[in-house]
C-alpha cells in the first residue's frame, strides 16, 4: 500500500516521521493531498529534505482547509526564509506551530 493511501484509510497515527526521504516540493503535493483526507496527523516531520518555499505554499492551503496538524518541521530544507517569512506568519496565525 502506498503511503498516501494508507494515510487516507488510517485515522489512529498522530505523528507522520518523513526525515531524509529526499521528498520534493510534487512529492510534498502529493503528501498534502493525502492529509486532506487523514483526520488524526497531528505533528509532521519534514526536515532534511529537499523542500523549498513552494511545499510551504502547498501546507498554508492545507492549512486553511483542515486544523488537525498542530505542528510541522521543516528544518534543513532548501527554504529561503526571507522568501517564505510572511507565509510562516500566515501559517503560525492558523494555530499551527512551525520550525525552519
């Protein structure tokens, strides 16, 4: 079963672990457009992977949609913060909390 499946079909795992998996900014789509479907992430790890300031566009809108992730990790990415600062600040008035 691929992962976004089994994320859309389980709804008991509260943290999603995806540190040095060398996932892209499509490969963070994807991963999103499965959450929209998952009721029980809470906290999701990102960091070590090869994300930019598009990924962070991609959970804003997430983000928006749905309240149940209350934290992510981006950290050791490839995201410039002076490019991304007011989109953590959109991110952060949502209630979610967010390390770069």
């Amino acid at each position: 079963m691929a992962l976004g499946e089994y994320l859309k079909e389980n709804n008991k795992l509260r943290q999603l672990k995806l540190v040095k998996n060398k996932i892209t900014d499509e490969g963070a789509k994807a991963l999103a457009q499965a959450l929209y479907k998952n009721n029980s992430i809470e906290v999701l790890h990102l960091s070590q992977n090869l994300l930019t300031e598009k990924s962070i566009d991609v959970f804003l809108e997430l983000f928006k949609a749905k309240r149940t992730i209350r934290t992510i990790f981006f950290n050791l990415n490839s995201i410039k913060l002076r490019n991304a600062k007011s989109k953590v600040a959109d991110i952060m008035a949502l209630g979610v909390n967010i390390s770069l």
